[in-house]
C-alpha cells in the first residue's frame, strides 16, 4: 500500500513539474515578444514602415500561438485534475 501511494506521488510531482516547465516556457517566449515588441515600437524610425509591420504581423501571429498554447496546457491540467479527484 505505501509503495502504491509513493508511486502515485511520484508521477504526480512529475506531471506537475511538466507542467512548471510549459508555464516556465510560456512566461520565457511571452518576455521576448515583449522585449522585441518594444524596440520595434519605440527604437526603429517611422521611415522603416515595411519593417514595423512585418514585426506587427509576426508578433500578433506569434501572441495567438502562445494563447493557443496556454489553452491547450490550461485543458491538459484540468482534464487530468478532474480525472484524479474523481471518487
């Protein structure tokens, strides 16, 4: 029975750790977007229009991904949560 509860324990640390590591990965990409954001907007000149929305577009399209992504893992943790505090 203890060696049943220490294996639950067990794959439950690693789910959650795997889970940790998206989030840890989502925070990460989000921050560069941010940072390259940024210096698109306030450091290039507004004669490099071409380029500014290029940049517009490759980031909107890049935020989507990461929403689309955060849903996913969102759904994947409450799927397994609800399977586990099933009685």
């Amino acid at each position: 029975m203890l060696a049943q509860r220490e294996s639950f324990a067990k794959k439950y640390i690693i789910r959650l750790k795997s889970a940790n590591n998206h989030t840890a990965l989502t925070i990460l990409v989000t921050f560069i977007l941010f940072v390259f954001s940024w210096f698109t907007q306030r450091l290039i000149s507004d004669c490099n229009v071409q380029f500014k929305r290029i940049s517009f577009y490759t980031i909107s399209s890049l935020t989507i991904l990461i929403i689309l992504y955060s849903m996913f893992i969102f759904i994947k943790i409450y799927n397994h949560y609800k399977s586990e505090t099933e009685i």
